[in-house]
C-alpha cells in the first residue's frame, strides 16, 4: 500500500497548480489527467440546461490575474497560485487605490501567511484572495487591477468511469472535481476514487461500480437530473472527500441511517479496529446531501478524514501537498477496498435442509478444515451461517450477531453453498 500511497500523492502533485471551478478548462484538464489512469466517459452539458430547481450556468475560464504597484511589479499574481482570485470573477481592469480595492480583497486575519479560498459562483463579482501579511505590507497608492476571464455560454463537464460487476444494480463512488489549488479537499479523494476503480478493475465484482467525477453540488443535481429515470438502480454509494489529512476516518451516515452502506462502514471500521468516528447524517456538506435528497434517498454515505471545516487548513493555501500524506490516501483506500468487499458478498442464503442441523462431516466440511488456526471459529460460522440462512438475514448480519469475522462467516457461506446445503 506504501507504493500506491505515493503513485496517490503524486497524482495530487500534479493535479494541484490546476486552476479549477464549476466549470471550465480546468475541469477538463483535470479530466484528461485521471482519464490517464482509468478510461472516462466526459459529459459536457450546455449553459442553461434545466436540472432539477437549478440552471446549468455560463462556463467561466480564466487566462491570467495580476494587482501590480505602480512600478509594474506585481504584488498578486494568479499566475502563482489559483487560490489568489476570487472563483468566477467577471474580468475587470483598472487603476484604482488601495483604499477603494480593499473592499475587493479578502484574507485571513487569524492565519496571516495563508490564502483563503473564496467564490462568487452565481453573483457577478471579482476579487482577489491574498495573506494577510501581504497586504499589511501594501502602501497607500494606486494599483492596476486586471483579471482577465470570460464568462460565456458554454458547459457543465462531468465524467463517468464504470467497472462492469456480476450484476447491473450499482454501487456510485462520487467526487468533487470543482476545487482549485486544495490538496486536501478535494484532490485526494479525487486520487483515492481513481485508485480504486483501478483495483475494482484487478476483478469482477459483483456489483457494478459507477466512478462520478463532477463539479460540486451543481454536478451531482446535474447526474442526478439526466439519470433520475434509472436512479433506481443505485443500491448504495460513497461520497469520498477530505481523504488524505492525517486526521482519523470519519463516516458520515446516509440519511437513512440503517442503509447497507452505514452498516457495512460501521462494521468494517470497528472490526479493523481503526481510529474513527460514525457522525449522523446532517443536509449539510458535500455531495451526499444531493443523492440523500428527501425524492431520492439514495442509501449513499461520505468518507474522510478529517470532516470539512474541520481542520485550520481547510478551504486556505495550507491545504497544499505537503498537508496530505501517502500513508493516509493508502488508509483511505483501503478501508474502501474492505468496504467493498463485503458489500460484494454481503448475500442472503436459504437453508436447504432446514429440520435439524445437516451433517457436516459426511460432507467432507469439517474435513476441510483441518489444520487451519481458526477450525472452531470456522465450524461455528458453519452453524450460524446454517441457523440464519432463513432468507431474511445476510451474512453481515451472521458477523454481527455471531461476533465473528465477516470473511470468516463469508468462507463458511461459500463451503455451505458448494456442498448445495444453502442457496442464494
């Protein structure tokens, strides 16, 4: 995992100067870049689509952004870093003094030496984002002010990348693909969802598995709107966010609460025995709250680390590569991975001899387990497999009630099954 946590963080070096928003070059070519890892189908959907209540806006891109002193030096350079302007800035040049441009600039008093991020997504704005420490150092003067950006009719681009399961039902693993020059928030998720679908891929799972990369909030209303025909083929999903901080895992529940998804989080995040915290679901964050809306109510959970708003860095320049480490987008990936495996085998069985308890030995199953560590523990999910194949109970709810490893109780089910005493 060490050597994936690095290919990660490197894809997070990468992608990290890119200038991103809701739309624009810079989503594409951040798509292009994970289109290098997994093959992406890209949807580029027209300014004033309906989606839902909302409206797919004009598309904004943006060549260069500058305040120069009067002796052409600049003091704010987009060319620098993304964060320094503020998101969908209509395109403004000027002369003007300090005193007037003050009101165009935003910082963090509390953190001096860190850029905020900030937008104006759908309120015609400019501004620039810069330390604090930068502009106490500003004199009394005048100030050239140029942004040069565009916003025009144009469109909306989101990607899909699908890994074929056993089954048509589907499991969505979502992403926000909207932000500029975040480390944390939201390029290693981005890097953790790209990963996975990779190892998705190694083997034929058995549901199939749709990778969203979208624009937040307006991109999953947007997926949600053109696919809200065939929504109900969505069995479960995973927001993923926030996975590269060195915080603990944390899990937000669905709004369901009791969703397989929650249940199958909880079980493997106790299990493993990882530092972690489950936090109910609030209609607040990213983009769970839109595939957890009341007409949907989609079973789709989030993973981070650290939760948003949550840590110093969050939403500021400190949020940059050195924020995140390969060892924890590794954790992150790998809690999935376990997730997802037991969400693949997560079954119902039928009891085919259900009067008393089958012998096993003549069947050659205790046979089998000889010379393993964990015979006892393997006989005894043997029986509760056997006890709670009644239909009703899965194999995650064998592991809970038994106290017994899922894999275990997995390995008992698959035994069972092959000698034809349970069935699917």
């Amino acid at each position: 995992m060490t050597e994936l946590g690095e290919e990660m963080h490197a894809l997070v070096q990468r992608l990290y100067p890119l200038c991103r928003s809701i739309t624009g070059d810079g989503v594409r070519a951040t798509l292009d870049i994970v289109g290098e890892y997994v093959p992406l189908q890209v949807h580029e959907v027209p300014t004033g689509t309906q989606v839902l209540d909302w409206t797919v806006p004009q598309e904004w891109n943006i060549r260069d952004a500058y305040i120069a002193d009067t002796t052409g030096s600049r003091v704010v350079d987009f060319a620098a870093s993304s964060l320094h302007v503020l998101g969908y800035s209509v395109p403004v040049s000027a002369t003007m003094p300090l005193a007037e441009l003050r009101a165009h600039l935003h910082t963090l008093p509390d953190h001096p030496a860190w850029v905020p991020y900030r937008t104006s997504y759908y309120q015609p704005e400019w501004g620039f984002c810069l330390a604090q420490e930068t502009l106490d150092a500003l004199p009394d003067g005048e100030y050239e002010v140029r942004i040069d950006s565009t916003l025009a009719d144009g469109h909306l681009t989101y990607a899909e990348h699908v890994v074929p399961g056993q089954v048509p039902d589907e499991v969505i693993v979502s992403c926000h693909v909207c932000h500029p020059s975040l480390a944390n928030d939201n390029l290693a998720g981005i890097a953790v969802a790209t990963f996975l679908a990779r190892a998705l891929a190694e083997r034929t799972p058995y549901y199939t598995y749709r990778f969203i990369y979208a624009p937040g909030t307006i991109g999953a209303i947007t997926w949600l709107a053109r696919n809200a025909e065939h929504i109900d083929r969505v069995k479960h999903g995973l927001v993923l966010a926030c996975a590269g901080d060195p915080g603990r895992l944390t899990y937000k529940q669905s709004r369901r609460g009791d969703a397989e998804i929650d249940r199958v989080m909880r079980h493997v995040l106790t299990t493993t025995e990882r530092p972690h915290h489950v936090a109910e679901f609030t209609p607040y964050g990213y983009d769970e709250r839109q595939y957890c809306s009341p007409g949907f109510d989609l079973g789709v959970g989030s993973l981070s680390r650290t939760p948003y708003a949550g840590y110093p860095e969050y939403h500021t320049s400190a949020d940059n590569p050195d924020f995140v480490s390969p060892e924890a987008m590794a954790d992150t990936l790998a809690v999935c991975r376990e997730a997802f495996a037991v969400l693949d085998r997560n079954r119902r069985y039928l009891n085919l001899s259900p009067y008393g308890e089958p012998q096993l030995g003549r069947r050659g199953l205790y046979d089998a387990l000889g010379g393993r560590s964990d015979t006892k523990q393997a006989q005894m999910a043997m029986l509760w497999v056997l006890n709670l194949s009644d239909g009703e109970h899965s194999l995650l709810d064998v592991a809970e009630r038994s106290a017994l490893p899922f894999d275990t109780v997995a390995a008992a089910a698959d035994a069972l099954y092959g000698a034809g005493l349970i069935k699917a």
